[in-house]
C-alpha cells in the first residue's frame, strides 16, 4: 500500500515537474535607469533686445529659444524671399553646385522690372529673350533681393503670383507660424507680415537646405543681364553671420533674419535671430550683432549620452541580466534652464534562445528644444534561456 502510494506521488511530481518545465518562459520588461527630466543648469541670460520694435533668437537644434516679448506682425518687407525661395526649393529641388532647369524672360517679366524700378524697389535689370537658370533667379532673389527675380520665379513655379502666394501661405501654416501671412512673393506689398519668431523658424528650416545657405553666403554674383550684384546684408561674415536675409522700404522699419556660426566648446553651431521694425538696417545689423555677442558665452556643448554608458538593465529570474547601453555617443547644444526629458522605448522579451551582444533592443527618446532624438540601445552582454533546473523547479513564475 505504502509503495503504490510513493508510486502514486513520484507520477504526480513527474507530471507537476512536466507541467512546470513545459511553462512558458516569462517576458521580462527593462529597468530605466536614468532620470526622465533635468534641469539646464544656469540662469537665462537677459539679452540685449533691440529699444524699438521686436526681436527673436534661437539655436540650431535647440529651436526657437527666446524673444524680446513685445512682438506683432508687421510688414516682413523682402525678408519674405525666404519663403518664396524655400517654396520653389521644395518644388523644384536643386542640388549643390547644379544649376536646374532654365527659364526663358518674356515680356511680361521686363515689364515687372520696369514697374519694380518706377516704384523704388529693388530690382535687378532684365531682357525679353534672356535665360537664367533656377540658380540664378534664387541668387538674383536673395542676393541684391530683385523683386522683378521673385515675380518671374513665382510665375514660373505655379502658373501665376495668386497660386504661389496661395503655396506659401499653406505652407507657413504647415510650420505652424500662426502670425505669418503673405500676399505677394517679393515683399513690397504691406499685406505680407510676420513676427520675429516666427521668421526665426522660417530662417532655421531655409538654412537646412545647403543650396539657399549656399547662396546667402555669397557676397556677389555675376548674372547675364544685370551684371555683377552684391549681396544687401552689409555684415555677411562678420561676428559669425552667414547669412541671410534683409527687409526695408516700408515705413514701419527695417527688418534683418540673420544666421550666425559659433564655436562653442570646440563645436560649431549655428545662432539664429530676427530684428524687426528697426530705424534703419545699420541699426538692425548692430542688433544682430550685439544678440550674436550676447548669447555665444552661454551656450554650452554638453556629452548627455556616452557611447556603451548603461541606460536600462535586464534581470532575468533565472539569474541571468545584460545592461542595455548607448550605441553613440550624444552630445547637444544646451541653452539655461531648458528641461532634458528621456524616455525609454524598450520592449518586455523573452529569453527562449540565445541573445547575443551588441543585439538592438529599444531607443532612448531625449527631447530638449527642438532635439527629439532616438539613441539605439544594444544589449552589452549575451542572455542564454534558463537552465532545465530552474524551469523544472520554479515556483511562481
């Protein structure tokens, strides 16, 4: 009786143990291990804001950073090129160093010239019969800022002045510059306003195109019938500024969107910033300058991730664990008093086959400004399934 019972228990133990081994293995979710917000140490610096009309400024990467809090849209005057030359880059995209497509002059684009002259914009000389290349026009545009050359392009683009300005409009309203609306391609009309910050944003994502930085950066350029022509902004490589764009001929002042490289900790970054409504462009340039002068000493380059540094770790019950580590190293442009947020994007696995090292298993989202990167994590060490003694003996796994 006693041996059919031992028996009895052996078989039930063996189909408990059976069961048991047979289990799935269980998911395993990764443990963060780093803070999921800090703070830019530092204080903001107060900034040498313009004493009439508004002002902006920002960084590449970090955004749109601060303003002189007194802003409202006014005439952007020619500084609304940059829209019309990002809206025909988008529409018929060049490449460095090509010229693309030709456009032949009619009539019709001499008598824009004409009028354009006889009402005191700037213009640059045209004939009925002459070519220019889509290089040249941008360069005719944003160069002497030709008004003649942003009508002959925005007829070309879209048919018609109505149906390219229809183009910017939506796309400012894509960038969201919810303070921005055009009504001409070249600027001369008043209708055409905007806000240093928004023109702010609208010159950082102009200056990822590296055909227009190209062509901002140039001090003069030979065209065929116009000659040789100078660039209008009157400080292109002092303090840094490579560009871009200068506004002025209406009565609520002078306008001046400028992009300015800095070497800030051995890195070189790109400032940005915009001056509107200013008494003359002499004096929006100085501001420029003076905002350029100001925010290179506070800017810092810090290493917030370092390639191989633990980000989250994996511990498996069976004992096993692996770190999962940064596979780059991250540095970013840090402003005072910006918020640095991480997340982790990792998945729960399962460890029913061997895992080898340096294996992708999830991203560390940081956010900071304008930064939204996705850091690839990899494994820092192989996991193995667990061993038959565990599965056969685990309890409440």
């Amino acid at each position: 009786m006693r041996l059919r019972v031992g028996v009895a228990l052996l078989l039930v133990l063996a189909a408990l143990g059976a069961v048991n081994y047979l289990r799935p293995i269980p998911a395993v979710t990764p443990t963060h291990l780093l803070r999921t917000s800090d703070v830019v140490p530092g204080t903001a610096p107060s900034l040498p804001w313009p004493s009439r009309g508004s002002a902006a400024v920002g960084v590449s990467g970090l955004g749109l950073l601060a303003g002189s809090g007194n802003e409202q849209a006014i005439p952007a005057a020619s500084v609304t090129k940059v829209m019309t030359v990002l809206v025909i880059l988008t529409d018929k995209p060049l490449k460095t160093g090509e010229p693309g497509p030709s456009v032949t002059l009619s009539d019709a684009d001499v008598q824009s010239y004409q009028a354009d002259l006889a009402a005191g914009q700037s213009a640059a000389k045209v004939e009925a019969g002459e070519t220019l290349s889509e290089l040249q026009l941008l360069q005719g545009m944003l160069i002497p800022s030709a008004n003649n050359y942003a009508e002959t392009a925005a007829r070309w683009d879209a048919g018609s002045l109505g149906a390219f300005v229809s183009r910017m409009n939506d796309r400012a309203a894509r960038m969201k510059l919810t303070h921005t609306r055009f009504a001409d391609a070249s600027g001369a009309s008043p209708a055409s306003t905007s806000t240093p910050s928004d023109l702010t944003v609208l010159g950082m994502a102009a200056m990822r195109d590296p055909v227009f930085a190209a062509i901002v950066a140039t001090p003069q350029v030979d065209l065929p019938v116009a000659g040789t022509v100078y660039n209008v902004n009157g400080v292109l490589g002092q303090s840094g500024i490579v560009g871009i764009k200068t506004g002025s001929g209406l009565n609520t002042g002078a306008n001046f969107l400028f992009a300015a490289k800095a070497t800030v900790d051995g890195h070189e970054i790109v400032i940005y910033g915009c001056l509107m409504g200013q008494p003359s462009l002499a004096a929006a340039f100085a501001g420029a300058q003076r905002l350029i002068g100001a925010m290179s000493p506070v800017l810092h380059v810090r290493r917030i991730l370092s390639r191989n540094e633990s980000v989250a770790t994996y511990t498996m019950p069976w004992g096993a664990e692996t770190d999962l580590v940064s596979a780059d190293d991250v540095d970013v442009v840090e402003w005072p008093g910006l918020v640095v947020r991480q997340r982790l994007d990792a998945k729960a696995i399962v460890i029913d086959k061997p895992l080898p090292s340096s294996t992708v298993e999830g991203t560390e989202h940081v956010v900071l400004g304008d930064y939204a990167l996705d850091i690839p994590l990899v494994t820092a060490d192989p996991l193995y399934p667990p061993g038959r003694l565990w599965r056969l003996t685990r309890v409440s796994l």
